[in-house]
C-alpha cells in the first residue's frame, strides 16, 4: 500500500469507547468565561482553534475555501461564547463546540445548490492541511520522482475524500485529522457510538474502491 494513502486502522480498546469527560482546566475556564471573562474563553479557543477550523474546512471544502472555513470557525466560536450557559461541564468542551461547528456547516450546506465537485482540495503555501500541524521536515525524505508521485497519491486521497458523502467526511476528519475517539465523535456529531464505527467503516471501504488503482 502506498504510505501516503494508508490510513490508521481503528483501535477498539476501553480508551476509544470510554465516555468522554471534561478536563477540569476546559471546565473551570468554561465557567470563568460564563462569568464574563474573555481571557479564560481566549484559552479554550486557542486549545481548540485547529480542530474546530481544520472540521469546518473539511466540511466546505468542496464548494468553498480557506477563508470561509476561517468564517465558519470564527461564527461557531462566537455561538459557543454567547451560550456557554447551556454548556454542561460533564462533556468536553471539545465535542461541544465541535457540534456547533458542524452544525453551522450543514446549515451553510444547505443553502447551496447541491453539487458534486470532485477535485483536490486547497492546501496551505506550505502543502500542509489547515488545521493539522504540519510534520517536521524528514532529512531522509524521498525526492524528484518518488516525492512527486507520493504528492499526487495525497492530492488522489484528497479528492477522494472530498467526494464522500459528508457524514462520512465528518467522521474521517475527526478520527484521522483530528485523532479523536470513537466516543467523542459521537458526542461531537450527537449520534451512537456504534453509528460513528458504522461510518468509518463504511468511509473506508468507499475510499479503498475510490483508491483501488493505488492500494496495489
């Protein structure tokens, strides 16, 4: 299998389907910002800002670009602030403001013509997707043609994720991009556990078809 198309195999252990929790720092910043301080509410997004960004660029990528995913973060952050009353401190932060960002891109979606674009999708000046940090730079990296080839496999493993319906977008950008588990996709996403598991597995096997020229 070409290594820029091998996508990790889910783990199954307690970790990935433990219910998520809140960490107390997330939890007591969340109250100081429901409270009113925006310095306590500034952490909580720079601790989450790429998650949040790198979903919502995912989600639009097809039919928008950088600057709207940066507007659709920047909206789901503002919704989080202004109703940080409803948050319950027992669920991560993360999953919360997540779902509103998912939430705010399906009703940007919605007002689109439907559309199927099946095309690369925009990367960075540095090659780097938005919202995922990018990987030192390897001294042994491969160069000239092996390195051109590896870069046109990720543009395919791109537009092919692209293409996929956009439940199963959402689920591969959590749990590939953002490395989240199983049981925070589900709360961020507010659907079973084994839905998620369902959708990856199905996310998968849609990609491996899409790929089949690469995967030999």
């Amino acid at each position: 299998m070409n290594a820029a198309l091998a996508l990790p195999h889910p783990l199954t252990d307690a970790s990935e389907k433990a219910l998520p929790t809140c960490p107390s720092d997330e939890a007591a910043w969340a109250r100081a910002a429901a409270g009113g301080d925006k310095a306590a509410f500034s952490k909580l997004v720079e601790r989450h800002k790429n998650s949040v960004y790198g979903l919502c660029w995912r989600l639009l990528s097809q039919q928008g670009g950088s600057e709207e995913a940066r507007d659709a973060a920047q909206e789901a952050f503002l919704r989080a602030y202004t109703n940080l009353s409803a948050f319950d401190a027992r669920q991560p932060f993360s999953a919360w403001v997540l779902r509103i960002a998912r939430n705010h891109c399906i009703d940007l979606l919605r007002r689109r013509r439907p559309t199927l674009a099946l095309v690369p999708e925009t990367r960075g000046e540095d090659g780097a997707e938005p919202g995922v940090f990018s990987e030192p730079a390897d001294p042994f990296a491969k160069g000239g043609e092996d390195a051109m080839q590896e870069r046109e496999a990720q543009r395919d493993l791109d537009a092919a994720i692209a293409s996929l319906a956009p439940r199963y977008r959402e689920v591969v950008a959590l749990y590939h991009a953002q490395h989240k588990s199983y049981a925070e996709i589900a709360a961020a996403l507010d659907v079973p556990l084994g839905t998620v598991m369902t959708w990856l597995h199905r996310a998968r096997k849609e990609l491996k078809v899409k790929l089949a020229g690469h995967l030999s």
